[in-house]
C-alpha cells in the first residue's frame, strides 16, 4: 500500500509538472489552433531567467526569500520569449497555410536551445560575458533554496520530497488563477470569444491580436513556474530539458482533449500517474523504468480511439 | 501583405543576385580549401615534414569538460615533443574534432581523419559507444588509435571476450584498463573492505554502463552478495523518482551505478531527497568535479567511484604532469583523462620514432607506426605505457575514490584505496 501511495505522489508530482506546460499549448491551440512546438523551449528558458536572477542579484544565497523574485525573474524571460516568438514568427503568418506556421515552430525551438547552449554566457568569441553567467553547453546545477528542497518528509512510510510540494501547490495556485482569470476578467471572456469565433469576436471590437498575446503570455506564465519547479526538483537545468517535457506536455494536452484548458490539467496529472504506475505494477520483460513511457503513449492511443476528443472533450468546433 | 509583395515584383533581380551570391561563396570555399591543403603539404617553415595527430573527443556538450581535458593533454604532449625535436626532421600538429559523444558525429569526424595524407595517429574517443563506431573507420585506413578512456572489453577483445577472446582490430589500442577489471574491483572494495552484502544496480542502457553493470554483478554474486533489484535508466530522463521507489524497499546497503556523471549526479541527489541514504558507488565516468556539483555538494558525501590508475598527483611524474599542464595556460582542467590522454599521445609519438625516422610520407609509415606502437613501453604519468596482445595496457592498477564533506562548502573526491587489480 506505502509503495502504492508513493507511486502516486510521484507521477502527481510528474503530472503537475505536465499539466503546468500543457495549459501553454491548450490555450494557444484553443484560439490559433497552432500547436507551439516551441512552448518546450519557453518552459526551458524559464529556468534560465530564474537561474540568471538567483545567480546575478543573490550570488549563491539561497533563502527562501528569493523564490519569489526567481520566479518573477522567470517569467520575465518565459513571457518575453513567447511576446517576442508570437510577434515575430507567427503574427506574419497569420494568414499563411497551417503548416507554415507549425514548421516556423519546429525551426524557432531548435533556435532557442541552440541560442541558450551557446550564448548564455553571452558572446564567448568576444569574451563578452557581462553579467559573469557560466556556460550552459552541460547541466548547471540549480539553486537549492531554503526550506522548498531539502530533507523529504516521511509520512507513514510515504517519502515526500519538498520540491514535489511546492511543485503539486504551484499548479493548484495557477490553476484557482486560471480558472478566475478566464471566466470573470473582461479579457479571459474575450479569449473565449475568440476562441468560439475570431471574426464575430472582432466584430464586437475585441483587439484580436491582443488577445493572442496574452494567450501567449498566459502560457508562458505557467511554463516559468514548471521551469522553476523543475529546477528544485531535480537539481539541474539544461538547455534540452524543453524537448522531452514539452513533448510529454502536448501529449498531456492531447489527452485530456486539446484546446481545453481543465483538459489539460487533467491529461497532464492523468499521464504523470500512468507513467508512475506503469514503472511499479506492470511485471516482468514490459514493467519498469524503461516501459514508462511505452505505456503512457499506449494510454494515449488508446484514448484517441474511442475518445478521439480526449478526456474531457476538446472544442467542438474546428475552423479548418 | 509583404510576403505577397516579395513573390510578384522583382523576382528576376534578386534571383541573379542569389545566384552570384552563392556561386561567389562556392568559389571562395573552394579557394580556401585549396590554400590550406597547399600550406599543409609543403610543411612547417622551416622544411620540416608535418605529421598530424588527431584527437576525436566530446569537445561540447554535457561531456566536455572531459574531452577538453582529453585536447589539451595531447596538445601538451605534442608540444613537449616539437619543442625536444623528439622526431628530427619532422613537426607534428594536432587537430581536434568534436564527437559531441555521438557514434554518428564521431564516425565523420573519424572519416574526415582517414582522408588526411598526414595523418599519423589519433588519441579517442572517450565513449566507448562512440569508438565502436570509429575503430572501422580507422583500421581500415590503418591509422593506429589510442584511447584514454574506453573502459568496454569488447572494443579490444571482440564481442565474446568473456569466452574466446578475439582481437577485431590491430589499430587500436588503449592507455586505460577496461570494465571487466574495474566492475569487479568495484564489488571486491563494496563486499570485502566496505562490508556491503546488498546492493542495487541501474544503469544507462549505454555500451560502457551496461557493460560496467554486468561485470560488477558477475563478481559481486560470485563473492557471495545480492543483487536486490537491477535497473535502468533512460538518459534523456532528469527525474528518476520511479526508479528509486522501486529500489528503496528492497533496502539495498549501496546502489552500483552504470553511466556518467550528467545523470549519476541528478540520481545521488534524488536518492537522498528520497531517504534512500546509501552511497552511490559508479566507474570513472561519474569520477568528475561536476558528479559532486550535480549531486547537490555535501549532499553526495560518501558516495564512491573507481577510476583506473593511481591518483596522478600521486606519482611524482604524474605531478610533473600536472605542473607542467597549469604552466602551459590551458583554459579548462585536465580532468579524468589527462593524465591517460598524455601518455595515449606519447605512446603514438614514442612509436612515430621508430617508424617516420626513415619514411618518406605518413602514409608509407602507417603499418611500421602500428607495429612499433604493439611495442612501446616507457614510464608515463600513470605508470607503466605497454600494450599486450589485444592493445590493452598491461598496468592494472585502480583507484576508489571517495566523496569527502570534510570542509562541507567544498566537498571533493579522495582517493581512499589504490590497489593492482589480480
């Protein structure tokens, strides 16, 4: 039973990390129907802007007093990266066939890994490196702060890890803060207008790009605090870390029916506990670590056959 | 629309452009490869004929700062030899390529080797799973390799070296000794000098963890421990949680880890985070500055590795070494490797002694440099640099080294047993 429990708190620790990216592709996809194979790479910049902000301005404290400016660090650099990605690279391509603006998303996620690997510590041909910064062409170890990592808790034979708290409240947070931001501000109403039909939305005078943008910032918003808890989790940054966690993170979208945001969190805490119990119960030659990630995406096919719209149902409408 | 702008009007302008531009290009690439061909085939200014050694190693990525360490040893080592005149009438360079510890990325940069005329030897790779790849490449060229740091059996004595040992490819050789020593000698120091009966085993699903995994199970089993539960990991992953809820309740005294230190650093913090208190014991690929950073600093305190010769500050021509590589300004340490990169890189040049003395070109000399190199013996920074029959080196000696937490803002690793391996 104590292995049960623990497998549980694992993969709903996982899937909070999930279901805090896949809300970046559900809201973009909810209102472009663009999926942003670059979201990854916002996730993983996160990580950087709150690493460069405990590196530049704490110099190696690590008191819990500076979480929270990390995180705001992190989301600086995760909703500048996405504003400057949505008006550069999509917004041109606003009217262009679908597949155009997907391939520019593939290209501009190659950019941003190679751009972190190697300019994070700014120009090295140069020697131009102004704020000191380490270079990230290997894993950098990430602030250990105070409090939020250390020691595990043991509850009745339960390890808890104190990052997997802070990982588990992060997406509860985000998810009341979502939740209230959609459906009673004047600008999330004007994201679900949108996002049921763009042209009559700009026909009652809602600034469409507008909206887009935030769409946009939303999603990044989210995806710095995952990087964040990434990083207190596993104690390491990289500048590939995107790749996997996002791919898994449009999964989980995917599964809990793309393009709604509840869905969204549901298919990420969803897929988090398959790939928990998937390494503990499934015996012999096709259990363990190694088939996680086999059953997780069996569990994803499986759902797209008899429930093509995911698990709580994507939009209904496609505007194809 | 702009973009609708650029397609109608003007197309037939930028297209000449485009066309001289690219031709413009070709043109001064071509130029520009025939000038350093030029350059390199007339030689050095002073009239000496050029030899090259190559050095194939990650150069980028998570394993660089071994690799880096693996270049400039060799560079070192070359340039003792050019400023010695250890070869008259004759100035060797090194040119380094990057493998990024991919078999794909290390095979070109192996056939870009093979296609140089002075090409007369090369010190790599780091990875075994990389020189599986580039021994072929190599061989067939007959330009002899020299690895310091491939620990697999196999890559010297074929594929069934446990029964009927077979030498695949006489180019190769190796300054380091392999995992059918070091696994063994790791579960000889866990059951009989640390008293551990218990233990865990995961590894990367990689050439050199798998290959490490399985020799250290054979001994360890046969000494009379257990082995409770046997793992692996994905190394793309960064969070090994499930692994270790899997491992935990079989309360292993010690988990024995197969792979390098980008992941057995993240695994010994996430083991501890997760109340699995015992040591990580891994080889000398965790054997790096960075496993005790990655592994949270005091955090890993404990924790074991193995690495193959005795501690190089230790011996007084490994300090020389040392001294001389900090004199030289190189930007990165020499790390794990080194010391091993050095001796690789003399044990070539000892061999070019023999065989450019009387040659005309480097390609002529490549089967003398191959049989001179199956004889080298002299006294490098690690001991004794002599190959037998497979190329393996005849010195056996390794080293467990230890996290030490002493001063807890600077834990590092102390070398705690060095023993010949029988």
């Amino acid at each position: 039973m104590d292995i049960f429990v623990q497998q549980l708190v694992n993969g709903l620790t996982l899937g909070s990390l999930y279901a805090l990216i896949a809300v970046g592709y559900t809201v973009v996809y909810g209102i472009l129907q663009l999926i942003n194979f670059a979201h990854g790479e916002v996730f993983m910049i996160g990580a950087f802007g709150a690493l460069t902000t405990s590196l530049v301005l704490f110099k190696g404290n690590t008191a819990l007093w500076t979480l929270p400016i990390m995180i705001v660090g992190a989301m600086i650099a995760s909703v500048g990266t996405a504003v400057l990605m949505e008006r550069f690279a999509y917004r041109p391509l606003r009217n262009a066939p679908r597949l155009a603006p997907l391939i520019t998303a593939i290209g501009i996620s190659i950019f941003l890994q190679e751009f972190v690997r190697l300019n994070y510590n700014g120009i090295p041909q140069l020697n131009w490196n102004p704020l000191g910064l380490p270079d990230a062409k290997s894993r950098l170890p990430f602030p250990q702060i105070d409090v939020v990592t250390g020691p595990a808790f043991e509850v009745g034979g339960v390890t808890i890890q104190r990052a997997a708290i802070f990982t588990m409240g992060a997406l509860v947070v985000c998810s009341v803060f979502l939740w209230y931001f959609i459906n009673r501000t004047k600008t999330g109403r004007g994201m679900k207008a949108v996002s049921q039909d763009p042209d009559t939305a700009r026909l009652m005078g809602i600034n469409v790009d507008r909206i887009i943008v935030v769409a946009f910032a939303l999603g990044a918003l989210l995806a710095a605090v995952a990087g964040v808890a990434q990083g207190l989790q596993n104690n390491n940054i990289d500048f590939r870390m995107g790749f996997l966690a996002g791919l898994k993170a449009f999964t989980a979208a995917v599964l809990g029916g793309i393009g709604n945001v509840a869905g969204a969190v549901v298919g990420g805490l969803v897929l988090g506990v398959v790939e928990g119990m998937a390494t503990q119960y499934i015996p012999g030659q096709f259990g363990g670590p190694p088939w996680k990630d086999v059953w997780a995406f069996v569990l994803l096919i499986l759902v797209l056959v008899f429930r093509p719209q995911g698990l709580l149902g994507a939009k209904a409408v496609d505007r194809a | 629309m702009c973009l609708g702008d650029d397609q109608s009007g003007g197309t037939v302008h930028q297209r000449s452009v485009v066309r001289i531009g690219a031709s413009l290009i070709v043109a001064s690439l071509a130029l520009s490869a025939c000038g350093s061909r030029s350059t390199s085939n007339t030689g050095a200014s002073d009239g000496k004929k050029i030899a090259k050694i190559g050095v194939m190693a990650p150069l980028s990525g998570d394993l660089s700062s071994l690799g880096l360490g693996i270049q400039h040893s060799v560079e070192l080592a070359v340039k003792q030899a050019n400023d010695s005149n250890a070869i008259p009438g004759w100035t060797l360079q090194v040119e380094a390529r990057d493998d990024e510890a991919k078999p794909d990325v290390g095979k070109n940069a192996a056939t870009a080797f093979a296609a140089e005329d002075n090409m007369a030897g090369v010190v790599g790779n780091l990875n075994s799973s990389v020189a599986q790849s580039t021994q072929p490449v190599l061989a067939s060229a007959k330009i002899v390799q020299v690895s310091p740091a491939n620990t697999n059996p196999s890559l010297t004595q074929g594929a069934n070296f446990k029964t009927a040992p077979l030498r695949t490819y006489p180019t190769y050789f190796r300054t380091c000794t392999t995992d059918a020593v070091q696994g063994p000698f790791a579960a000889r120091y866990l059951f009989q000098k640390a008293g551990i009966k218990k233990v865990a085993t995961i590894h990367d699903k990689k050439a050199y963890g798998q290959g490490l995994v399985e020799a250290f199970s054979g001994e360890f089993t046969k000494l009379g421990g257990t082995v409770v539960s046997a793992q692996t990991i994905n190394p793309d992953d960064s969070n090994y949680q499930s692994v270790i809820t899997k491992v935990k309740p079989k309360g292993p005294q010690a988990v024995y880890y197969g792979g390098e230190y980008p992941q057995a650093g993240p695994l010994s913090q996430q083991m501890k985070g997760a109340g699995l208190n015992v040591p990580l014991m891994g080889g000398d690929g965790i054997f790096d500055p960075k496993f005790i950073q990655l592994g949270g600093g005091a955090a890993s305190a404990g924790d074991l590795a193995t690495s193959v010769g005795a501690p190089t500050d230790q011996l007084p021509a490994g300090k020389k070494f040392l001294a001389d590589y900090e004199k030289a300004g190189y930007k990165e340490p020499s790390a794990a490797y080194g010391a091993y990169s050095f001796d690789a890189a003399n044990a070539i040049i000892n061999a070019l002694k023999v065989s450019l003395k009387d040659a005309k070109d480097v390609v002529s000399a490549r089967q003398a440099t191959i049989d001179a190199l199956g004889k080298v013996s002299f006294d490098g920074v690690t001991g004794k640099v002599a190959f037998d029959k497979f190329g393996d080196s005849t010195t056996r000696v390794l080293t467990v080294y230890k996290v030490d937490a002493a001063k807890a803002d600077a834990p590092k690793w102390i070398p705690v047993n060095t023993e010949e391996f029988k």
